[in-house]
C-alpha cells in the first residue's frame, strides 16, 4: 500500500478518481493526519513517485480469464468432500 497526497484542481479529475473509488481500487480520504501510523513509510520525492509508477506496469499479473479459471479449479478442490 501506498499513501499519496494529492491536490485535486480539476472536477474531471475528481470524478475518475471517484470512479476508481467505486471499484475499490483506491480510497479518498477528506481529512488526513501525515503523523498517523496509519501511513506507513516515509514521502516520497516526485522521482521516487515517477520510478514507483513506472514499476507497476513492469510486474507479473493474470489476465482476468486466468484468475477466473485459476480460481475455478481451487473453488473445485476446496469443495471436494474430505475423504
């Protein structure tokens, strides 16, 4: 997880970001404490938050059809019945 802080000056922007929310992708929060130990870590400089970024799109994922079948085959293999 990390914790951005962003300031918003567009509705556009808003309303994606919004959007996001809705599917549980991101969280907004309205008020924040930067002390809380809710935020874990230290800021990141604006190169840190580029080279973190750029890093997400470079690791190993699933396409959604592989997670599915993945999970199809775990769901079976949990349901079978305990011999």
């Amino acid at each position: 997880m990390q914790t951005l802080t962003v300031e918003i000056t567009n509705n556009n922007a808003l309303k994606v970001l919004q959007s996001l929310q809705e599917k549980h992708f991101i969280r907004i929060r309205a008020a924040h404490n930067l002390n809380s130990l809710v935020f874990p870590g230290e800021p990141l400089t604006i190169e840190e938050f580029r080279n973190f970024i750029l890093s997400r799109g470079e690791g190993s994922g699933m396409s959604l059809k592989e997670a599915k079948t993945k999970w199809a085959k775990t769901k079976k293999q949990l349901l079978k019945p305990a011999k």
